[in-house]
C-alpha cells in the first residue's frame, strides 16, 4: 500500500460531541489513504476499530432522505421485476429504507447498531443485529439460502473484505445475485471529493479493484449502473462465475476502460489528486477568509461526516460558520467533532439572517436547492469544494 495523501489528525467523524462532553479530549487518528498497485485498492491506511464506529449510538438514518428513500423504492421495484427473488437479504440494513418496500416474510436485514436494528425489528422485520460475518451466513443458511443479496454503503465501512465474501459465498443460492453499491471511486476523483475519505470509508472502490477481489470468491460482475446517490456511486451486479442466466453486459467493459483511461490503476494518478486537494483546500480557506473580512454570516447545511473531514483538515473553525443545519434528530443539539460547531434543527434558509451556506451535504445539492429555492431567489448564496471550492 502506498501513501498518497494525508488529512490530517482527524476525529472519528461520526462522533458528535453533547454539551456535556465537549471540553473532554478527542480521541484522533491519522487520516492517511494508499492505493495498492497489485489489487488497485484504494484504502485509508489507520483503521479504528469497528465498535468505536458502528453501535448502538450510530447517528444516520437512511430513510431521512428523500433521495434514499426513492432511489431504494425504484430499485426495489426493478429487483422484483427483473430478478423475482423468493428471499432477499440486506447487509447494513440501517433503519430499514430499502427492506420496508418488500414483503415482510421475503427480506432479512443484518445491521449491528443496535439502535437502528430495533427501529426495524419494531416493525415487525427480521433482522439481525449483529456484523456480517461466516458464522451469521452459516446460521441463516441453514434455514433457506439467499436470492439476492443487497448491501449500499456498507462494503466500503467493512475491513476484513475476504470474511464479507467468504459469508456471502456461504449464504448465496447457486444463481443468486448480489448487488453492491457504493461511492465510486472515479467521481470521487475526478471531483476531488476527499472527504469521501474518513473513519468509516475504509475503501472507495473502483470497477477494476472489485473485479479482483470478486475473482477470488468465483463471483463476476455482469452489469454496472452508474447512479447519482452520494456524490456519484457504482451499483454492481455480481453472479456467480458458473451462473450463465444473465450475460455479462456492456457496461461492465465500459466502465474499466473510463476507469483506465483516467489512470486507476496507476499511483500517478493519485499523486496528481493528492496535489488537486492541497490546491481544494487552499481555495476553500480563502473563500471563508474574504467572506470573514466581509462579515458575513455564514452557517453549514448538512453535519455529515464529510464534512468533518473537511472542517479538520482545512481547520475552519467555530468563528467561521456560526452552526450548521441538519434534519437528524441524533445530530440536533451535538456538536461536530473536532470543530466543535454546534448543529441546530433544520430551518428553512432565510436571507434575514443568513448570507452564506457551505454545503456539508454536497451529495444532496440538488435535493437541498430545490428545498431552498427562495433563499436562492432571495440572492442566498451557497459555497462548495465540489469538484473546487467555489460559491454557488
Ligand atoms: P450523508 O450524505 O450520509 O453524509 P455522510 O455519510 O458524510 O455523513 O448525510 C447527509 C446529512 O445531511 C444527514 O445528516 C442529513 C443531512 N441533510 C439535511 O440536513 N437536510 C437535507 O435536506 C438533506 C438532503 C440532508
């Protein structure tokens, strides 16, 4: 694994901070990435330990997105028409957006923070909440083996990836299918959008990187969607090598080429990135400091965990947005790790009081300026680092 880029000592980013804790001691880590030539994986190189991240305290929910909630009712509606699976499991169920659009009996969820799992097992849904792992698989198995398997955003948190397939390997009927999806990483390139990088992303795959680990298990990919959600995503279908019912198609021959003929596979390119978020980050400051200049009013839309990242590595403090919005409950009344900015119930923008808003939720531009359409009438302003920092 070879280092090409460094973010810093950066807190865990999906660790808000309450009234109470907020003058304790942060824990920090490096936030190195390495590209490794031989597999072409691209992973941070310290990882924290699963259970410091993904427990009973695990802040986002899924269904609080209307971008999440439809994006996973349209692919329900295609699963069941396209491959009409008897049983269907999701891995990384979180609060149940993408299993609530099928029959309670035909879907198992596997999600470890607790706290999301009980809001679905309340619900009346099966669902494990426990990591995936070969015993899991083993016991759920025993019972009926799987028709699909589903997990979006999931893969990329996960460490041990030859025990996620390994299980996945156990659980999977002979002509099952799997679906993946997650950041790709040619967006997150191309739009140098580091902050696809912290605790939890351990890896943003590429087509070619996940071909390689997928050969290992006998699995193939026979089809690649390339779909919008967060900030530009890869939505994979994998059979088994030995499953001839569904053509490799082409747009898996099309996405390697793009992905090669960007350079994925080779270090330069990285390193070439690695300047492109120094440049990034020189400009975001230098909006925020003529903005300060200004005096004008600034706040954040969106406390996501990108925007820790970015907070931490371009050191925006406290005195530069005022708070930031957010519609998570979990989140309301916390503070952002590191920064330290508090994070205020969503109001709806309103240029009396607001001059400026850096977009935290990059990934949901689209959804958030159609919500702030007269904040952006009213001559609102919003600032970006996406694809370079500017103001919008
Ligand atoms: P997410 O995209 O998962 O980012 P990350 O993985 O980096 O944490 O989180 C989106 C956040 O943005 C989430 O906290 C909810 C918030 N949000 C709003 O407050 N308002 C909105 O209109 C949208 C779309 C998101």
């Amino acid at each position: 694994m070879k280092k090409f880029l460094d973010l810093g000592y950066q807190p865990l980013a999906n660790s808000y901070l309450t009234k109470k804790n907020i003058n304790k001691k942060e824990k920090r880590f490096n936030l190195s990435v390495g590209f490794d030539s031989k597999s072409f994986l691209v992973s941070i190189l310290n990882t924290v330990p699963k259970e410091k991240m993904f427990n009973k305290n695990y802040p986002y929910k899924s269904s609080e997105s209307f971008t999440m909630r439809n994006q996973f009712k349209i692919l329900s509606n295609k699963i069941k028409k396209k491959f009409n699976p008897g049983l269907i499991l999701e891995i990384g169920s979180n609060d149940g957006a993408f299993i609530s659009n099928f029959n309670k009996k035909s879907v198992i969820g596997v999600e470890p923070c607790k706290n999301l799992a009980n809001l679905t097992i309340k619900k009346g849904f099966r669902i494990f909440p426990n990591y995936w792992n070969p015993t899991l698989a083993k016991k759920i198995a025993k019972k009926n083996k799987i028709d699909l398997i589903y997990s979006a955003n999931t893969l990329s948190h996960i460490e041990n990836l030859d025990e996620i397939f390994n299980a996945i390997d156990l659980a999977l009927t002979e002509n099952g299918i799997l679906i993946l999806e997650d950041p790709s990483l040619l967006e997150c390139i191309k739009n140098v959008a580091y902050d696809q990088f912290y605790c939890e992303h351990l890896y943003v795959f590429s087509t070619i990187a996940l071909e390689r680990i997928l050969s290992k298990f006998n699995l193939t990919i026979f089809s690649v969607e390339n779909i919008k959600t967060h900030g530009g995503s890869n939505r994979y279908y994998i059979k088994r090598n030995n499953n001839f019912i569904y053509k490799i198609d082409s747009s898996v021959k099309k996405n390697v080429i793009k992905e090669r003929n960007y350079g994925l596979h080779k270090i330069s390119t990285y390193k070439s990135f690695s300047k492109k978020v120094i440049k990034s980050k020189k400009g975001l400051n230098k909006i925020f400091s003529d903005l300060d200049k200004k005096n004008k009013k600034i706040i954040g839309y969106g406390a996501t965990a990108k925007s820790c990242t970015v907070l931490n590595y371009c050191k925006i403090q406290k005195r530069l947005i005022k708070f930031f919005y957010d519609t998570t409950s979990y989140k309301i009344g916390k503070y952002l790790p590191g920064s330290k900015i508090e994070i205020k119930k969503y109001k709806k923008l309103d240029i009396k009081n607001i001059d400026y808003v850096f977009l935290g939720a990059w990934n949901f531009k689209d959804e958030i300026f159609k919500k702030e359409k007269k904040f952006i009438q009213q001559g609102g302003k919003f600032i970006t680092h996406i694809p370079h920092p500017k103001i919008i």
